[in-house]
C-alpha cells in the first residue's frame, strides 16, 4: 500500500485498526514530521483554566454542610458578583412620566417613561389589573433579546395574562431593545448593527470594559431601578413582588435574585443557567451576550448557577427548555443544569423549604410558548396569590400593534427626548477615571514561560541558498508554536533575528518570493512564527450542534471565554511572543520582533515586559484604547481588550516607557481600522516622541526594504 502524503496515511490509520496496529508493530520508524495537534492548543489551556474553576468552585461547594456555611455562600456571591461587575451608582430621581394609556377588557395599559439615572431614559408599558381591589402582587416582567421589547408578541401575552389574573405588571426594554435602540438604522425603530439585540448589548459592553465598567452592572441596575418604581406603586403590594422573564430576561431575573432582597419569588425561563466552569467544557464554552459573561469569574470559583443562591429559600422556579441542548445553547446545557439544580435542591432542603425550588421544562424551541406561560401564571399565583388549583387555560387576548404600546412619539426614546447613550455614558466614565499605580504584568493578567530552546523538526534547503526549518516551540502549559526559520546562504551572527508576527499567520509569506525569502535573501536571519488563535493555531470547532459550534467559533469568542477565565488573549498572545524571543535569544542572538495589525498590540506589551527585545517595528496597530471608548462605530478585534486598563495605562504610554530601545509605529490605526493620519499620530504619541526613540510614519508599510531598514 502506498501513501501518496502523511495525511493520507494518517487517515488510514485512522480508518483501518488493523494497519494501525501493523503500522505500530513495525520497528521503522515513520519518517515524516511529526506535527503537534496545534488547533488544539488554545482549546486545550483553556479547557485547563476552566477545570481549575470548576475544581475551585466544587470544593467550595462541598463544604457548605450547615445553614451557616449556607449564609456565607450566599453573602460571598453577592459581595463577588459586585467585585466582578462593578459597584452601582447612587440612586437618583426616577423623574416619571405618564405619556398614554388605554383600557381593554381585564387590565389598563399605561405608557411610562423613567430614569434609571440621571439623562438615561427606560421605556416601559405598566399592565394594571381593572377587576379586582389593590393592592395587587407586583411582577416585573424582563425581556428577552426580541429587538422589538416589550412589544414582541408571546411577552405582550405573558404580560396580558398576568394583568388578568390579577397582578400588576410592568414590562420595561432593556437597553438596545425596543425604543432604546441605541443604534438605529435610517427607520430609527431598528437596529443598524448585524447580530440585532445580542450586539446592541455587547458593542457598547466592550467598551465598558476598558473603562472598568460592565454591560452586565448597566443592565442590572436598570432592572433594580424598575423594580424601585414598581415596588412604590399604590396598586402594589410591595410584599409580594416576583421578577420573571424568558431568555436574556430570565437570566437578569436570576441577576436580580441575587442581589435584591425585595423580590418574593423568581420565574427563570430558558435564561442561561449553562455554567462556563463545566464538566466536558467545549471550548470556548458559553460565551453570550457582555451581560451574561463574568470577566474574571473563573479563578475566582464563580460561575452562572452562583446567581441563584442567594434567593434560597425563597420560592424559585426553574424552566428550560430541552432544544436548547442543541438549538441554543451548548450539549451542556441540560445536563449540567440539571447537576445544578440538584445542588441547589439540597440546599433548599438544607433551610427547611424543599418544595419552594421546582423545575420544568419544554420540548418546544427556545421562546416563551404557550405551555411556559400556563407554568408562568401556576407558580406566581400559587406563591404571591395563595391559589392552590392551578392555572390550566391563558386568558383570552389579542397583542397590540407596536406603535401602540410606544412611550415616545417616534418608537425611539433618544430621537424623541434626548438623553444619554451608554456610549455616551462609558465615555464620559473615561473622561474621569483616576490613574493608579501597577505592574503592566499584574493588569495584563500575564504568565511567563519557562524559556526553553526550540525544537528543530527539520531543515529543508529552499531558494537562492535559504534554508528553512520548521520550529516547534514550548510557550506555557501545553501550549506550542509552530515557526518556520529563514537562514540566509550566509548567516552573520551580529545580526539580530527578526520574529515577524502576522494576523495571517506564519504560512502568509513562506513561499519562494514572498517576504521571508526577499528577507533572507537580504541576509536576514527570519522567524515567523504562529501564536494562540492565529494561522495553525486557529481553534478546531467543538463538538455539537453544527450552528453552535460554528457560531462560537470566531475569535471574539475565544477573547470572551479568555476573559471569562481569567486570561485575556492579549496576555496569552504577549506570552508566546516571549517565549518565541526566548527561545531564539536561547541560540546566542538578539531579536527584534516586527508585528502587522492585529498582532502589534500583544506584541507592544511583549516589548513592554523584558528589555531583551531591542527593537520593535509596529505596522498598522490599534494607536489608543482610549480611541475604542470615544468612537460610536469601533470595530477593533476583542482579542486585544483587557479589563480596566484606562484605569491603569494606554497604548501610548506603553509606548514611551520604551526609551531608549527603537520603536518604529507605521501607519496607526484608530477603533474603526481607518488611518490616525500623521499629524494625529504626533499628538497622540507626543509623550513618546519627547523621548527621541520613536519613528513615527504615514503609511503601514510591510515591505520588504522597510524592515531590511529596521534591522540594518
């Protein structure tokens, strides 16, 4: 049998157990280069990180054994999930305003308008019961990521059947949905932004991060807010309040069941109760919304299913529906709902109160159907109404146009009354952060690798006397990169070599004629190597459904989960290229590192860390982060976020704590990947052209004559 390529022979080896243990009884040896695995590199660290979490997060869990360590689980989570997501401003003027309302057979529905702080407006429709003597149970209906709000059509039944049944219902839109969207296209009702509600929410989250803020604290406390104005209702019987909703509205039911000691029962449908820190973790695990990621949840032990237990035991239903195993969510998602939901069980049978936590499910399709809404009305009447027969039929009702349950005149509350933006609001936050003192090694979360030399696989002879060798290089953990090293016909030892870091990765420029052979043929020693997410390291796809793992296969869900974990890519990235420099120095050379696009930023911070790196030549990089918090429209890559670091420092002051080593800064780019210009660069990195050692320039040169330059 003859194999034509080794991957033709590792397919048969995979498809033939008998040639595979012929092939293994035979003493010669296989004589190809035996690549690593490298797509399951960043997969794999991070399925590290996440069984460090979980490990965390069970021995925790074992120990509670007594209502007491019951009470100190519940105070640590509600005092962690504060740290996580940040400390809520002061409460401030509601400023409520009563635009409309009309009556139809069983509630009144009135159109109001209120502040969940100064200048930012909430739009909401409050149901009010018309038979029946107040006060009535109070429910604050939150929302799922229908673009629409509180308009779409199974929420407006949820809602009109409530009202029916007797409790008085206010149905608020979350930020980016309904008449709060923030960014609208030419109608002024819809979103311009391609992913709909999920990015209305996490466009603007991502800068909240760089400014020490989160989508997740903004969101919540727009619910706290809401459920402030409920509470003080007349008609509202502030001791018998319940927060309910489905999807994104159900997990910010769980979110304020947390921290909100008002609420006297919670209803959570389909809401993501799918932890990050999970048994068979399927890289890069649950990544959603920013409202629903935890930066920095998971050295700390904390994860999604945390959220419900500060509510035990006060009643709490849990429904989910069983295709989100496939449909929505992860293979995950049931079964290890279900493993919590036994836990949490047992605390509830801890506390005395076993029967106030239930769960039930759907087979239906991710939505607030029909059967969900009959166990909706069931629990929240058993629990705020004392009706023990059950709710077996939904009240008659008809869903109203959306125009007709809109608060401003035009279907959107900033074109019609102003007010801020959460753009607005993270970038005045910028404006008046503090600077503090810390190690850039400490705010990048970074780890350093052991420096260890490169292995050589093999050395091939190529064009015009260069020789190439496919390196194989150990960064931390299991995590290693592949690089290939361009020797020149003559080698000069005094020369550096040249570690050229690409978005395209290591195979962009490797054929005859390309830019690592015109620079070897310029007598230039070249390594191009490949670092976590990038070129051969590109993750493989998880198991799954298809659309699941297609779906959270793009890097921004790889920075997410990185984040999640405790590890921004951007510190992984800055740590291969460490250990990538390490490795080379290791042969008795200097290095100098040139970097294109996306990798100039990890590889700025990688010059930042250790003074071996004497030159870096920096093209077409992201010139501010401060850039990405002042632009509306930003689009730079996720990859290079870390959490609060205006709070700390900026690219440019990186850049000027460079001096003396020569930096090179070609064609910076500002948050949308245009052109910062020359003269905006000078002002922008004037602190660093003080110091004499930068080389500003126009255009985002990669030529082979500019690095030759660089190096000479």
């Amino acid at each position: 049998m003859y194999f034509h390529t080794r991957r033709d022979l590792l397919a048969a080896l995979a498809a033939s157990p008998l040639l595979s243990r012929a092939i293994a009884q035979d003493p010669v040896e296989f004589p190809g280069v035996a690549y690593r695995d490298y797509p399951r590199c960043l997969p794999d660290y991070l399925r590290g990180l996440a069984a460090a979490a979980r490990e965390k997060r069970n021995a925790a869990l074992k120990e509670i054994d007594s209502t007491n360590a019951v009470r100190e689980r519940q105070q640590w989570v509600r005092k962690t999930l504060i740290e996580l997501i940040g400390k809520f401003p002061q409460k401030t003027d509601l400023n409520l305003r009563i635009t409309g309302s009309f009556e139809r057979p069983g509630y009144r529905l009135e159109r109001v308008v209120y502040e969940s702080r100064p200048n930012l407006h909430i739009s909401a429709n409050l149901y009010v019961p018309t038979s029946g003597r107040g006060p009535f149970p109070g429910v604050l209906f939150q929302l799922g990521h229908a673009g629409n709000g509180k308009a779409y059509d199974s929420y407006q039944r949820a809602c009109q059947g409530l009202a029916r049944l007797g409790f008085l219902v206010l149905a608020f839109d979350p930020m980016g949905q309904g008449e709060r969207i923030y960014y609208p296209d030419a109608s002024g009702i819809r979103t311009r932004l391609p992913e709909g509600a999920d990015e209305e929410h996490t466009h603007p989250g991502k800068q909240m991060l760089l400014a020490g803020k989160t989508c997740t604290q903004f969101q919540l406390w727009d619910a706290i807010r809401s459920l402030d104005y409920l509470a003080s209702h007349p008609l509202v019987d502030s001791t018998r309040l319940a927060s309910t909703g489905q999807s994104g509205g159900g997990t910010l039911s769980m979110l304020l069941a947390a921290v909100d000691d008002r609420l006297a029962t919670v209803a959570v449908f389909s809401g993501n109760t799918e932890n990050v820190a999970t048994a068979n973790f399927l890289p890069p695990g649950s990544t959603d919304d920013a409202e629903q990621n935890f930066v920095g949840a998971g050295p700390l032990g904390f994860d999604r299913w945390d959220l419900l237990y500060p509510f035990a035991p006060k009643p709490m239903l849990i429904s989910i529906s069983d295709k989100d195993d496939f449909g929505t969510y992860s293979p995950n998602y049931v079964k290890d709902s279900w493993e919590e939901y036994r836990r949490l069980a047992r605390v509830y049978a801890m506390l005395g109160e076993p029967r106030n936590l239930s769960w039930t499910d759907t087979p239906l399709p991710h939505g607030l159907s029909y059967d969900s809404r009959l166990a909706m009305y069931d629990w929240l009447s058993r629990h705020l109404q004392g009706n023990s027969t059950g709710i077996r039929q939904e009240p008659t009702m008809k869903p109203e146009p959306d125009s007709d349950l809109w608060v401003s005149p035009s279907g959107n509350l900033v074109r019609s009354m102003g007010g801020d933006t959460p753009f607005q609001v993270t970038r005045k936050t910028a404006a008046a952060l503090a600077r503090h003192s810390k190690p850039l090694e400490s705010v990048l979360g970074m780890e350093r690798a052991v420096a260890k030399p490169a292995v050589s696989l093999r050395r091939v002879p190529s064009a015009g006397g260069t020789t190439i060798e496919a390196l194989d290089i150990a960064s931390i953990a299991d995590v290693h990169l592949p690089a290939w090293l361009f020797r020149p016909r003559t080698e000069i030892p005094a020369k550096p070599i040249l570690l050229l870091l690409h978005p395209a990765g290591r195979n962009s420029a490797w054929k005859e004629g390309d830019l690592c052979h015109q620079l070897a043929a310029g007598g230039i020693t070249v390594c191009a190597a490949d670092v976590r997410g990038v070129g051969d390291l590109t993750p493989e796809f998880s198991s799954g459904s298809s659309g699941y793992a297609r779906q959270h296969q793009m890097e921004e869900d790889y920075a997410w989960s990185s984040l999640i974990l405790g590890k921004p890519l951007v510190s992984q990235r800055a740590t291969d290229i460490l250990a990538i420099t390490d490795a080379l120095r290791l042969q008795g050379r200097e290095v100098v590192v040139a970097a294109f696009g996306q990798m100039v930023v990890p590889a700025l911070f990688a010059g930042a860390l250790v003074p071996e790196i004497r030159k870096l030549y920096l093209a077409g990089g992201l010139s501010s982060y401060r850039k990405i918090v002042d632009t509306e429209n930003h689009r730079h890559t996720l990859a290079d976020f870390v959490p609060n670091i205006l709070s700390y420092t900026d690219l440019p002051e990186v850049v000027a704590g460079l001096a003396p080593r020569h930096v090179v800064i070609a064609g910076a780019v500002d948050a949308t990947g245009a052109s910062v210009g020359l003269s905006e660069a000078r002002d922008v990195y004037a602190d660093a052209l003080k110091q004499g050692h930068l080389d500003l320039r126009e255009k985002a040169d990669w030529s082979a004559s500019s690095l030759l330059r660089f190096c000479s």
